[in-house]
C-alpha cells in the first residue's frame, strides 16, 4: 500500500484508489492563456481530450475561468456519452457566488452534476463559499467538495466547516512547498491530495533550450518566474542532469517528473495538462512508481542545486530597517534551512502566507546586492 494515500474519497472512490490516478488537467485545452489558439490547435486540443478518455483516463480537472468556460464546453461535448464512467472536478472562483458559478458550469458541461467542486482559492470569505458548496453538494449539484491553494490552516478549518474530501496544490520536483504542511494536513485529515502543475508548467518536458522562452502574448507562462533569469538557469541545469537519469528509467523526461509525482506519498491524483494526443501519450507513460534509487538520484540532483542560502553578517545588519518578511528570511539564512521551511514557518503564524519561490526571488536580489556568502 501506497504509505499516506487515502483510500476512500467516498463517492469519488471508484475513480480513485492506490496506486494514484493520473488525471488529464484541462486547463491548456481551454485554448487561452497557453500561446496560439487557431483552427488547427482546436482541433488538436479536442482531440486530446477524446483520446485521453479512450485511453482509459476517468478523472478530469477543469474550471470556469480556462478558457472562459470553453474548457468546460470541450469537456462537456467530448465526453457527454461516457458522462458515467467519467469524473469531473471543477471550481468557483474565490470572488464568484457558487449556485450561479455552477450552474453556469453545469450548463457548459450539459451535465445535471459534477463529481467534485472545489473553491479555486482561499481569499477573504472562503468560509461562507465553502458552507454555499456544501449547500450545492447536499442538493444533489455537486458529488463531493474540496479545496484548492490554501493554507495548511484553512485546509484544517475547512474539515470543521464542511465534509470536504480533497485538496488541490502544487506540486513538482521543484515546487514542494506542500510537502512541508498541506501534505500531510491532508494525510492527517484523509483528504485527497490532488497534485497541479506536475511538469511545471511544461518546463520539465525538457523541451526548452538554454535560453527562457519568449511566449507569445496573452500566454500566463510569460509571468512564472522559473521560466525567467536565474531560476530559468537552475532549472534547466537540473533538466540536463536528470536526462541520463530518465534514460536509465527507461522514461522521458515528462514522464519521469509526473512519475516522480506519482510515487510520493500522500499523493492521490496527479494532474497533468495537455494540449494534444502525443503528449497524452507520453504523459500516460509516467503513471507508473520509480525504483527509489530513481527517486533518491533525482531528489539529489535537486538538492545539489538549490542549495539553501547564507546571509552574510551585513545583511543582518541591514535587514534590522527592513520589512518583517525580509527580517524573518534573512534571520533563517544559515545555510541549511530549506526555503521551503522558511516559507511554512511564516505561514504558520496565520498571517499572509509565503511560498518558496518568494524566499527564492528575495534571495536572488540579495545575492545582486552581495548580501550572500
Ligand atoms: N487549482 C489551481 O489553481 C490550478 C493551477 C494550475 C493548474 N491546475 C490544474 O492542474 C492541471 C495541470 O497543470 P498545468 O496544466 O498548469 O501544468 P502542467 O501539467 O505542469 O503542464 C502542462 C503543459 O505542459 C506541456 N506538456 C504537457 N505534456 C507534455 C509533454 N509530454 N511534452 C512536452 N510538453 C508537454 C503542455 O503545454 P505546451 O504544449 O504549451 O508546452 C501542457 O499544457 C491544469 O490543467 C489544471 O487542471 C490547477
């Protein structure tokens, strides 16, 4: 048995179970945000989706806002005949009023039901929307509820507000923010763990060169910082280590990171996005477990790169004027801790939350100012 993965999700149970699902994430077939969306890309993205679910995937990841609801709509035409086989998770944004958001959804979906709704963030009022997404579950709208970008706070509070079942985060070789709290909250509270941008976004496919991309406008990837300046560089640094490392797995690269995903405990389902039938097929590939000398090789690989930071004794100095975050950062600069860490130890207080990459991004602007040993 899988350690930490949950059995039973109750009404979703018979879509997932041990070992983990590996979920078709519909974000990029919802043909905006992810560079060109022309007739022959339509076309393309349609039939990825049909050929996922023929293919056997029964769990699918979408939401109101990809696309403009054109993922919803896609979904809907494509797998309306097989509406029973198949599960549908989608979410309310965290400023929309449920009953009107699913219902639009549902309309886009031609379905009387979704198998899971999920609040896409936790922002100022989530309790209120959660108890309206218990409402629309208990009328028969909505299967099972869960969350989505919370803290491991919320997450804890949300199980005393409503029976939710899942938590959805991110989750790759490189963003493991959520092995340090949400992981095992969910563990401890036996939700579901539902893991997003397994491949970061395409970056671990390998199939960036040396220099960061240029998409085109319009594309959400233009704004995530590790396809930018020094984070870009450390990344495909690893990308280049870990080739030798997939090879020896006998995988690709994409299908060593979703594999590598697939094997950590307390993982449930793997969402990975896909624009076409090709990379359906690859990303099928890495539902499988990895030998743990594989998974020890590439947590290595990481490791040796990332290395935690030290601040010099002019940074404690001068971090005596600055902001309270920048305080608390530079104040665990030793060396050794993980930025990880140092991001869940803020976050901890209840307060704004942190994420490693923030720790990252400030760390690199104090290495441009010598403020690093
Ligand atoms: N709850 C949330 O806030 C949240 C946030 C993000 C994502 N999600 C969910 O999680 C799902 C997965 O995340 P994501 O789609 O953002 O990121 P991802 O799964 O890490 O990356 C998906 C993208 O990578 C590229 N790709 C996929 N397979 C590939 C392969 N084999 N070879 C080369 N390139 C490949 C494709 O884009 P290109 O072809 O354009 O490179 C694809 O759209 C989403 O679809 C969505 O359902 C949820």
């Amino acid at each position: 048995m899988h350690a930490g993965a949950r059995m039973n999700f109750g009404p979703l149970s018979r879509f997932t179970g041990t070992p983990p699902v590996l979920g078709f994430g519909a974000w990029a077939v919802g043909g905006s945000g992810w560079g060109s969306s022309g007739q022959n890309d339509a076309v393309a993205r349609e039939a990825a989706v049909r050929h996922a679910a023929d293919r056997g995937i029964t769990w699918f990841d979408t939401a109101p806002t990809y696309g403009n609801g054109a993922s919803e709509m896609l979904l809907g035409r494509v797998l309306r005949e097989r509406r029973e086989a198949i599960a549908i998770a989608t979410k309310v944004g965290p400023r929309d009023d449920p009953r009107t958001s699913l219902e639009a959804s549902l309309r886009r979906l031609g379905s009387e039901y979704v198998d899971l709704l999920q609040l896409h963030e936790a922002l100022p009022g989530w309790e209120a929307q959660l108890e309206q997404l218990h409402e629309l579950q208990e009328r028969g709208k909505a299967r099972a509820i869960g969350l989505c970008n919370a803290t491991h706070l919320q997450i804890q509070r949300a199980t005393e507000i409503a029976p939710i079942v899942t938590y959805q985060g991110a989750y790759n070789l490189f963003d493991r923010d959520a092995e340090e709290r949400e992981i095992p909250t969910c563990q401890q509270q036996g939700l579901g763990f539902l893991a997003y941008r397994p491949l970061a976004s395409g970056l671990l496919s390998g199939k960036y060169s040396a220099s960061p991309p240029t998409f085109v406008p319009g594309d959400h990837r233009s704004a995530i910082y590790w396809f930018k300046g020094a984070e870009f560089a450390r990344r495909q640094q690893v990308i280049e280590r870990l080739r030798p490392v997939a090879q020896r797995a006998g995988l690709t690269l994409a299908a060593l990171a979703l594999a590598w995903v697939y094997s950590r405990p307390g993982v449930n389902i793997v969402l990975a996005g896909a624009r076409t039938v090709e990379q359906v097929d690859q990303n099928l590939r890495g539902a499988t477990r990895l030998e743990p000398d594989i998974v020890r090789s590439i947590d290595a690989i990481v490791a040796a790169q990332f290395v935690p930071a030290r601040a010099t004794p002019t940074a404690h100095a001068a971090a005596a004027t600055w902001g309270e975050r920048e305080r608390f950062i530079v104040a665990r600069l030793d060396g050794r801790m993980r930025y990880e860490t140092i991001a869940a130890e803020w976050t901890d207080r209840g307060d704004k939350p942190m994420i490693a990459a923030q720790v990252k991004v400030f760390v690199d602007r104090l290495a441009e100012q010598g403020f690093i040993v």
